[in-house]
C-alpha cells in the first residue's frame, strides 16, 4: 500500500474543520451552562458566543435567535433522547417492577443529576412570560415524558404485575419525587436543611419502593 505523502501541511485545514463542526456543540453547552445559571430571560447570545469561544455572527449562523438557541438545547438534552428510551422500553425483558425502577434511576444519572435538570425548573419560572417557549417545552418534553410514563404503567396492568389504575393520575403519582429532585437540586441547601445527610440516589430507591408498593398486584 503507497505510504501518503506528508501529510503536515493539511493538520492545520483538518484542525479547523473539526474545529467548525465542533462549534453547535460548543454553543449549546455553553447556552445550557447560562440558560441555568441566569435563566432565559437574562441569558444574553453575546454572553454564549463569548463563553463558547465564538463571535456572535458565528453564534447566529447555526442559530438565529435566542428562542431557537433554548429549543436546540432542550432538544439536545431531553426531548431529542425520547426514541432512545422509548427503544429501550420496548426492549427490556424484565418485569414491569424492574423497568419503572430502572427509569427512576436512569433518569436521575441522564437528567436530574446533571444541567439539563435546571431546564425544567427554568420553564417553571419563566412559562408565563414565554408562552410560546412553553408550549414548545410541554409539547416537546412534558407530554412525551407523560406517555412514556403511562407506557410503562400500561405494561405493568396487561401482564398483570401492576393493579388498574387511572393512567392520567397515576403519572403524577411517578412523576412527583422526580419533580422534587429537579426543583431541590439547585438550591439543596434551602430545600433540605441538612443536605449533606441527603442521598438522592437513597432517596430515588425509597420513592420507587414507595411507588411499586402502591402499584403492585399484592397476593389474596
């Protein structure tokens, strides 16, 4: 096989392609960093190209407004991994018991223990100010994270491991000590007066049994 020939003069053209195809990422995670920090009211684009390493022009390219900069961030971090759970679900080969625990945790080690989780206490606070920012992150986060939810509910009744429940409350029922973590974990030091006693990977497995004891078919 011929050896190429040098290839020293392309490493700076190469270094700058991935350099470009790096930038979308680089924005979004810098905009994920400022959006939890300040919220999206107060997040600047100048302040995200800035901390991206980026000219605002540059920022403005991939996305041209704040409004589609915050989509493609909860896209990236939540609402664009619901076919991979889905997939998932669809999957698993354990009982139903198994598979709503596993979700509990899978989701605190993939949303609620990193950044991604502030996005949802963002939306809480800034809804009625961006109403059309919220009804993105409702149609894009909050109803499929629901019909997942009663997915896996729905398959616990059929097999006949969970009892029949009313799927539209019972959802919240799944749903609130998630909820809790994602609002607590920011500020865990006015929330739990003693956060340093506080496990949340604990206090995930407790809920879950909390939950399971509620939901399972118990023996006459």
């Amino acid at each position: 096989m011929p050896i190429p020939s040098s290839p020293l003069p392309d490493a700076p053209t190469t270094r700058r392609g991935r350099r470009k195809e790096a930038r979308p990422g680089e924005l979004l995670a810098a905009a994920l960093d400022l959006f939890v920090e300040k919220g999206f009211a107060a997040t600047r684009v100048d302040e995200v190209a800035a901390r991206a390493g980026v000219s605002k022009g540059t920022l403005f390219l991939y996305f041209p407004s704040k409004e589609e900069l915050f989509k493609a961030v909860v896209r990236e971090n939540i609402s664009g991994r619901f076919a991979e759970w889905g997939q998932e679900l669809e999957s698993f080969t354990g009982t139903s018991d198994e598979l709503l625990r596993y979700c509990f945790h899978s989701w605190w080690e993939r949303v609620g223990a990193t950044k991604a989780s502030g996005l949802g206490k963002l939306m809480l606070s800034e809804a009625n100010n961006f109403p059309e920012l919220a009804r993105f992150y409702r149609q894009e986060v909050v109803e499929p994270g629901h019909a997942l939810v009663r997915r896996i509910l729905q398959r616990g009744m059929d097999r006949g491991e969970f009892r029949t429940v009313d799927l539209e409350q019972a959802v919240y029922l799944v749903l609130a000590p998630l909820m809790f973590l994602m609002l607590a974990r920011p500020t865990m030091g006015l929330c739990i007066p003693c956060p340093e006693r506080f496990d949340p990977a604990q206090y995930i497995e407790m809920q879950a049994d909390n939950v399971l004891q509620g939901l399972l078919v118990r023996a006459a």
